[in-house]
C-alpha cells in the first residue's frame, strides 16, 4: 500500500528512473541477496517502505515474525544503502514506537520516555531500532539518513485479510458483507473507546516525497530529535469511526462491540508541530479518505 503510493506520488512529481522490487522478488531479510541487489542498481535515494506489518492481532501473536523480519529488513537496506553510496535515504516508522501512556498529542521527544504497548511491542522496538540506524549512521558517518513516523495510514491496496488487517479495511469489508448479505449486526473489536488518527496513504507518499526534497538530516538531527511525526492532527474513537464507515457503506443494522477483543492503546494522536513548521499539511480528510478507499475496494476485491 505505501510503497505503491510513493510510487505514485513521485510519478506524479515527475520522478522517472524508478528502481522498486517486492517481496516475491527479493528478500530483504537476507543479507547478502540485499548488497548484491544494492551494488547492481546503485540507487541514489533510497526510500524503506518495506515492512512486515498488520493489525493488532496480528502484531499481538506473530511476536517473532514482528521483530525478527523487521530487524533484519532495515539493517539489511540501511547498511547496504550506505555501502552502495545512497545520498540519501528515508525510513518509515509507526505512530506505535511511542510508550503506552504518553502524553497527548504525542511529541517526539517522547520516545523511550516509558512502558511499550504490550500488543505491539516487538514491532515498535523493531522500528525504534530502524531510527535508531538512521541517526547513527549520520551521527557516526555523517550519512542524510531520515526517519518519519506516520500515524496509522489507510488507502488503496490496503490488507482486507480480517485476521491480519487494521481497523480500516477491516470495517470496510465487515459491512460490506453485511449490507450484501442482509445481515443484522456487526462485530467490531473492542470497547468502541480507543482514539486513533488516520491518514490517507497518499497523503504520506506527499509528505515522503516533501521531506526528499526539503528535508535533510541535519535540520531533523539539528533539532535534537531522530524522527519526525506526520499526521493530520486529528482522531477519532473506533466506535465513531465504525458508524462513519457503515454510513459510506450503506450498512443501516447494528454495530455490537466485542470487549474480549483487545483495544490496545488507549489514544495515539501524533503532535503534528514540526511538521507543520517544516512546511507540510496534509489534504485528504478523513470522510474523502475512506469514500475513496470504499470505492477501490468495490473496484478491486477479489
Ligand atoms: P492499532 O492502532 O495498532 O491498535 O491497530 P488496528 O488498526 O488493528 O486497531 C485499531 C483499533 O481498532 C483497536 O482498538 C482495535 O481493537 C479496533 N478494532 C475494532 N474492530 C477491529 C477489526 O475488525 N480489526 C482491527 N484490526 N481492529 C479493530
């Protein structure tokens, strides 16, 4: 989902020389097959988007799969991007490496300030790790290696697997199905309580792109922080997110909430101040954003 996005993103800026791979064609969890690929292509920028990633449930039980193939991909791409000579690279994150009960909005500086979410743990210790490179590899080898942290992103060629997706695509395709099958409820996880923040993926793939072309090392690193929010600077409870997407839906029965499923952080709302003064706002709001995403589903579901 992200990756394409910034695809279409630098597309549209008229970037042309485009190297992309995927999983299937290239294993970023090896090391050796990542520096031959890195060698042979020798890009001059460098943008990590790959990630294993997923919903909550996901994270909550493949602990290993989280942290492991995580590690490995940004260790593998950021070494292997700064021995083929990358000017610069930018490494995404997640709204998800901040301490369970940080203050909200969250700022940066919060980082390592207390106690993980224990849902998402290992992922948000693998992507702390990520921006922990990054800052190193300036700070050690003057490397413009940047760190973003979006907060959690939706769109086109989202994950619609109800087991392993986020919230997003999964009510999309819960009430889907329900307004096709006639049905009378649908379960949504949780209390209904928890607070996200959403931004539309090609919102993120303006901001990736921004931050390419105005932002480097020294002015993030300059400022005594590794990484930078990007956000809307606006959430919403799950349980008004839900009615949202029934309304988009056409979904007219009832929304039950299921409290043996776990809520995870209780809000996630990112400080959006230095991005803002860094020059970027994003533009797809959040009706726009899950219409559209509602609307490719329809176009593009198996
Ligand atoms: P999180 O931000 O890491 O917690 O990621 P998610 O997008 O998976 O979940 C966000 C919130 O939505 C959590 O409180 C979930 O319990 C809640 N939620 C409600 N229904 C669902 C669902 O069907 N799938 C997912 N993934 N989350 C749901």
């Amino acid at each position: 989902m992200v990756g394409r996005a910034i695809v279409r993103a630098l597309e549209s800026s008229g970037y042309s020389r485009l190297i992309t791979t995927s999983s299937g064609d290239l294993d970023l969890r090896r090391q050796a097959e990542t520096q031959e690929f890195f060698q042979e292509q020798n890009p001059e920028v460098v943008i990590l988007a790959a990630a294993k990633v997923g919903g909550i449930m996901a994270n909550n039980e493949l602990r290993a799969d989280f942290l492991y193939d995580n590690l490995m991909i940004e260790a593998n791409v950021i070494e292997a991007a700064f021995r083929s000579g990358a000017e610069k690279l930018i490494f995404l994150g997640s709204s998800c490496i901040y301490p369970r009960n940080a203050e909200q909005p969250i700022q940066e500086e919060a980082l390592l300030t207390g106690v993980l979410e224990p849902t998402n743990e290992p992922y948000a210790i693998a992507k702390i790790a990520g921006i922990n490179l990054c800052e190193s590899y300036y700070r050690q080898h003057g490397a413009n290696f940047v760190s973003l942290m979006p907060t959690n992103l939706y769109g086109p060629f989202d994950n619609f697997d109800l087991h392993s997706s986020h919230v997003i695509p999964a009510l999309i395709r819960k009430f889907h199905e329900a307004r096709s099958a006639n049905a009378g409820e649908v379960e949504v996880w949780g209390t209904g309580r928890p607070m996200r923040e959403f931004l539309y993926v090609d919102d993120l793939a303006n901001a990736v792109v921004f931050f390419l072309e105005n932002v480097d090392a020294d002015a993030i690193y300059g400022q005594g922080i590794s990484h930078v929010n990007i956000g809307c600077g606006e959430d919403i409870s799950i349980g008004r997110l839900a009615s949202m997407v029934a309304k988009i839906v056409g979904f007219e029965g009832e929304i039950v909430f299921d409290p043996t499923k776990p809520d995870g952080m209780p809000r996630k709302l990112l400080d959006i101040t230095r991005l803002g003064s860094l020059g970027w706002k994003h533009s797809v709001d959040l009706d726009d954003g899950l219409r559209r995403t509602y609307d490719w589903y329809l176009a593009n579901r198996i």
